[in-house]
C-alpha cells in the first residue's frame, strides 16, 4: 500500500481511532480495531427494496456502535466518522453495480447552516472518491418538514411528499444511473421520496446505500 508522507503525518497528530470504542488504532488498522469488529451490527440482510430505486442497501443494523457513530457524525459535527463508514458503504454493493453518479438525499439549507455540514453529502463525498466517481449535488430540500424521528411510522410517508426538488444546477440527460446515499433508512419514506424526484427528472436509475436501517417494521 502506498502510504504518503501527508497521511503519516495526519496519522501522527490526529491519530485514527476505532469507530465503535474510539481507542487509538494500531498503525496498520483502519476504521475498527480487532477486538469491536465482530461485533459490529452487521445487518441480516443487506439488500432492502424500496419504490422508485432498482435496490437499496445498508451494511448495518441501526443499533449499538454505528448508532452511537452515526450520532457523533450528525449532531457532533465529527466528519472524520464519515470515511470509515463510507468505506462498508461500498463494500456491501454488488461488485457489478454501475452508477454513472454518486448522489445525496440533502438536508434544508437553514439546517446545513446550523450545523456546519450535511452528513449524507460527507458519506456521498467518501463513496464517490472511493467509487471514482464524480459526486452531484442533484437536489435540494425546499421545506423544512417535520423530524422523521418526532414522528409514528405511519405520518412519516406523508410528511416528505414534496419535500425536495431536482436542482437546477445539474443537468439531467438521458441514461444518468445515480447512486443516492443517506445516513440512516428508517421506513425509506425519505429516500423512496428522493428517488422519486430524481425520477421525475429524468433519471434512468436509482439505487439507494445508506449506512444502516432501523429494525423497525413498516
Ligand atoms: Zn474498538
């Protein structure tokens, strides 16, 4: 592996920690340490269908140590959390998956402004370099809706309907496959609703990966 001077001296003063118990790692281990491994949250299935997407995927069960990353990552401002997570992100895509774009499901502009990023475009950045792929910025959050999380699974459909609009700063053409990264599925109200929109704009295809999905039924 080729290792560059600029990333041994980022691993010497910011040295990477495990995601789940956050010890320094060892200088030739990455994201997790041996001992958390086994026991991530692995999710049973991988694979989940969603409407308006070919397929939709999440290595993880939203539970134990990705929830507690994923909470650092959104409400502690702690995008280093971005890149390991990223990177079981594209592990769990079928090898002969084809995406032309990597894309993400945004939050509003107002919410971006308060916490000084937007999670889901953090994880999108890390897929598309890794993926070798150019990252678009293909859709923007119009209204400022309820919290999915605040509310029963059965308003969650109704309150994104309408909720995002393809930007006009990407040009759809014809044949454009995205792939369209959230940080967590709960019901895939959000996601299928973006997936929608991107649709209806003109996009040929729509596969959904998101970190990990809630063990809530529909
Ligand atoms: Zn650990």
């Amino acid at each position: 592996m080729h290792i560059s001077l600029k990333s041994v001296w980022m691993r010497l003063f910011f040295p990477a920690r495990c995601i789940a118990c956050r010890k320094v790692l060892p200088g030739d281990v990455y994201d997790v340490c041996p001992s958390c491994r086994p026991k991530l949250p692995f999710a049973p299935q991988a694979c989940l269908s969603l409407p308006y997407t070919e397929a939709c995927f999440a290595p993880f069960s939203y539970k134990g140590s990705v929830a507690a990353a994923l909470h650092r990552l959104k409400f502690k401002s702690k995008p280093p959390y971005a890149l390991p997570l990223a990177r079981f992100m594209v592990e769990c895509l079928p090898k002969d998956a084809r995406f032309d774009f990597v894309t993400f499901v945004p939050i509003s502009k107002k919410r971006k402004k308060e916490r000084g990023f937007d999670q889901a475009e953090e994880l999108a950045r890390h897929v598309a370099a890794l993926l070798y792929l150019p990252l678009a910025t293909t859709l923007t959050k119009t209204t400022e809706n309820k919290r999915q999380s605040s509310l029963p699974a059965a308003q969650r459909k109704g309150n994104v309907i309408g909720v995002y609009e393809a930007s006009s700063d990407f040009c759809f053409r014809p044949g454009q496959r995205f792939l369209l990264i959230d940080d967590i599925i709960t019901t895939g109200a959000t996601l299928s609703e973006a997936a929608k929109t991107l649709r209806l704009a003109g996009a040929e295809s729509v596969t959904g990966l998101a970190v990990a999905k809630t063990q809530q039924k529909h």
